[in-house]
C-alpha cells in the first residue's frame, strides 16, 4: 500500500507541473492537491512512524512505574549494604565487567576528586543512571508534547 501511496504521489507530482492540468483543475485545485501532497510526504516517508497518543501517555506511565520501581530497589539495597560495602564488590569484579560498564565507572571515578571514599563511587553513579532515566523521561515528554501540540482535541489529560 505505501509502494502506492508513493508511486501516486510521484505521478501527481509530474502532473502538476504540466499546463494543462493547472488548467483542468484550476489554481484553487493545484492548492490542494499540493497540500495533500505535503501531507503524504509527513506521513508516508519510508522511516515515519505513526504513534498513537494514548499508546504514548500509557508508555510514559509505565516509564513513571518502572524508575519508581529501580528508585525503590537502589535504595533498599543501599539500606541493606552500605555503599562502601558495595563498592568494594564492585572494585573486586571490574576486571570481568563488561567493557560498557567498566567505561562508565571510568567516566564516573574520574569526576571524583582522587581522595574519594569507596562509597562516592557507587554514590555517584547511581546518581549518573538516574540522570540518565531523568533524560529518557524528558524526551519521552517532549514527544508526548509534540503530539498533544499537533492534535490537541485528541487527548486532554487532567492529572
């Protein structure tokens, strides 16, 4: 269906370009068809994605679960182990952390100063990963926001 939409699309496109169509349809006409044709290149482009809003608001709810969940988890671990405790393990199993993981401690131990407790390290990026949840929410947002801007009857949300 949108190998047709695209190949109507091209051919309406030619068409349009041609005197005696502009004559046979008039401006007012070449007006809207050029109109539907902008519509079909936002819509019909080989990477676009149409996303429901709902499917958008309930995907940012579960975000908004999910984060509280791995909130309420880091910090009932750290009730239970403190993070000196914690980051002496971590310490220990860096040599067979994956690469990913081992870059980012890297990245986290450098922005301490060098006479840093253990603990500050662990401290530290747990705060990183929740900056990170805290970026995905944002542009998780933002999007959502789009898409109220762009139909704003579609969905009005009280909470």
């Amino acid at each position: 269906m949108v190998d047709e939409v695209i190949e109507a699309r091209d051919y309406v496109t030619q068409l349009i370009n041609k005197g005696w169509f502009k004559h046979a349809v008039g401006e007012r006409g070449v007006k809207h068809i050029i109109t539907l044709l902008r519509f079909v290149d936002l819509n019909y482009k080989g990477c676009s994605v149409n996303l429901d809003l709902d499917f958008l608001v309930n995907l940012l709810d579960d975000y908004y679960n999910t984060e509280g969940r791995i909130r309420y988890f880091i910090r009932e671990l750290m009730r239970i182990r403190d993070y000196d405790d914690v980051a002496r393990q971590l310490i220990n199993a860096y040599p067979v952390l994956p690469p990913d993981l081992r870059e980012f401690l890297d990245k986290v131990a450098k922005s301490l100063p060098s006479d840093a407790a253990p603990g500050t390290l662990v401290e530290e990026a747990i705060n990183e990963l929740m900056k990170e949840l805290e970026s995905f929410r944002e542009r998780l947002i933002s999007i959502i926001n789009v898409a109220k801007s762009q139909c704003p009857k579609a969905y009005n949300q009280t909470s």
